[in-house]
C-alpha cells in the first residue's frame, strides 16, 4: 500500500515539474522573441545613424562657400 501511494506522489510530482517546464519554455520563447526585435530595433537604428554620418560629414571650407558649391553640383 505504501508503495502504491508512493508511485502516486511521484506521479503527481514529474506531472508538477512537466507543467513547470512547459511553463518555463514558453517564457524562454517570448523572452527570445523580444530579445530579436530588440535586435532588429538596434540594427534598424545604427542604419540611420550610419547613413545620417554619410549624409552630414562635409568638409567646410574656410570660406564659407560650401553651400554655393553644393548648388553647383
């Protein structure tokens, strides 16, 4: 008998840590998830921010004359 109630507890327990487990995935995959749109978040804005560098790295001249000579082009 007392082996009987025994396997019965031991059941109920791997079934506890089974529901625990499949919790604990879930969560892993939404912090997965968030972790790549984090990611893309940064790319997407380092892109910007490496285009703006191209866009406003000018030499100036001691003139200033730049924006005439820009025109021109």
């Amino acid at each position: 008998m007392f082996g009987k109630n025994q396997k019965v507890k031991d059941s109920f327990e791997f079934l506890e840590l089974q529901r625990r487990v499949a919790s604990l995935e879930i969560e892993l995959q939404k912090c997965i998830t968030h972790i790549n749109s984090l990611r893309g978040l940064i790319n997407r804005r380092s892109k910007e921010i490496f285009e703006d560098q191209d866009q406003d790295e000018t030499i100036k001249s001691p003139d200033g004359l730049d924006y005439l000579r820009s025109a021109g082009k």
